[in-house]
C-alpha cells in the first residue's frame, strides 16, 4: 500500500484527487494539505465525500507529509515550490501536475529531482499524453508545408494563458520541427500583423464558462487540414494519470521523469 499525500485538498482538483486515491486497492490516504486561512484547514479530507478518513487538512507541510511516500501536487507555482525542500529532506517523491512554471522555476524542479524521484508533467491526462506522440509523429509526417496552429479553451478560472498543456504540445512540434519555441511562437495577434512568417507556431487562447479543457491542434497545408484535438469533459483523467504517476515512482531512483516515461511512449 502506497501512503499518498494531496496538496490543493480545498480546491475541486485536490478534491478529485482524495477521492481518487480513497478509491483506490493499492493507495493510502496519509496526508492532506491546503493553503493557511484556507476554509478547508481542519476539516476531515473525506468531508466532502461524507466521509471520515482521520486525514485533516493541514496548512503545516510537515505534517502534511509525515507518512507519506508521495505528494501529489496541483496548486500554484508557489505552493508546489515551497513543498520541495519538505519532500526533499522526508524523502517524498512528488508528482506535479501544476502549470504556470517558469523557467527559472522549472530549472529549481529540475535540481530537486536530482535528489528525490519527481514526475512533472504538465499534463497528467493519459489522452493527452498519447496526443503529444502523435503529434510528433505527424510533424515528421507532413513536413514542412503544413502552417500549425495550437487552439486550446479552459474555464473562466484558469490564470494562465497559453495553458502548460498547450506549451507542451508547442515543445514537442518545436522539437520535431528542430526549431525553438522560443523564436517560432507566435503568442499574440492584434492589428496589422503582416502575412503569417513560415514555419512559425501559432497559439490562440479560449476562456470560458466551466470548460475542463480543450487542445486541438491544426495542421493547415495546400488543399487541406489535419486536426488532432483531445477533450476533457471531467478531471477524473487527470487524477487516474496521477496515481498511474504514483505507482510509477514507487521504486524509481532519484530523477526527473515526465508522463511519457510512465506510459512508455519515450
């Protein structure tokens, strides 16, 4: 039995995530945690479900993850880096599936993994995970005479904007393409932007209402149009991903390993 701790215990994520594991034959729920002043803090981490599990939320890290193997986390760019000194010096392996990261941030994810097994994805969703394959293989495929285009929507909520999830599938054509996303990105488009620069990556963000998420991306050639496209209708993708995450780095040497290497498609 794996002792599985949640940060984000408030929010609908974390929720998801406790039910998750509480589900689960092989996982544990030992520890919960949310952010201080949280409406949450001191409640059971099964109240929501009706349920008493003896795990209360917790805004002490410490002993959030005291038990614990493994921290799921999906909060804020912040909160998942407050937490890795902790897991480093208890021993927890994490996995994070929070966005927003930059890259200063993703290099301190980096150095971390180096000491404690890390899974950091910006994605969790099995489906989505697959597409990322796909669409490398596609961009070999087609080649260069095909324009790409990212289009991805997420509720009104969400605070920023390309989604990690959209970034990640812009690295992967990026890199198929043996380019930088850095210089063929295109970001924004307002006004007189001139004619579209070949071999660029157009990116155009939807906010919205309760859309779970949405990607599909188009590759728009002479006479036709490729589209590969992923749909969630529900976060419990994220979470099956999560713990299939989990069990993953239940025995994994100290290293920094992405979805891909969970399911197999490195």
């Amino acid at each position: 039995m794996l002792n599985v701790a949640v940060a984000g215990a408030g929010g609908r994520m974390g929720q998801m995530l406790i039910e998750a594991v509480l589900a689960s034959d092989d996982c544990a729920l030992s520890g919960a945690l949310d952010v201080a002043g949280g409406r949450s803090i001191g409640q059971d981490a099964g109240a929501f479900l009706g349920k008493t599990t003896g795990v209360p939320i917790t805004a002490d890290v410490h002993a959030g993850l005291q038990g614990a193997q493994v921290l799921i986390d999906f909060t804020r760019p912040e909160g998942t880096l407050a937490h890795l000194p902790v897991c480093r010096e208890l021993g927890v392996r994490i996995v994070i599936g929070t966005t927003g990261f930059s890259a200063g941030q993703k290099a301190v994810i980096a150095a971390h993994a180096q000491q404690v097994a890390t899974v950091f994805s910006a994605n969790m969703s099995v489906g989505v995970n697959v597409m990322l394959k796909l669409l490398a293989q596609a961009t070999l495929a087609l080649g260069e005479g095909y324009d790409i285009e990212v289009i991805e929507s997420h509720h009104k909520h969400k605070v920023d904007a390309p989604s990690g999830t959209a970034l990640a599938m812009g690295e992967v054509l990026a890199q198929a393409r043996g380019v930088q996303l850095d210089t063929q990105g295109v970001f924004a488009r307002h006004g007189q932007t001139g004619e579209r620069a070949p071999g660029s990556i157009g990116f155009a963000a939807v906010r919205g209402g309760d859309i779970v998420g949405e990607h599909t991306v188009m590759f728009c050639g002479k006479g036709e149009r490729v589209e590969i496209a992923h749909k969630s209708s529900s976060r419990l993708n994220y979470a099956d991903g999560s713990l299939r995450a989990v069990r993953f780095l239940a025995d994994r040497a100290p290293g920094l390993y992405g979805m891909h290497d969970v399911l197999g498609l490195a």
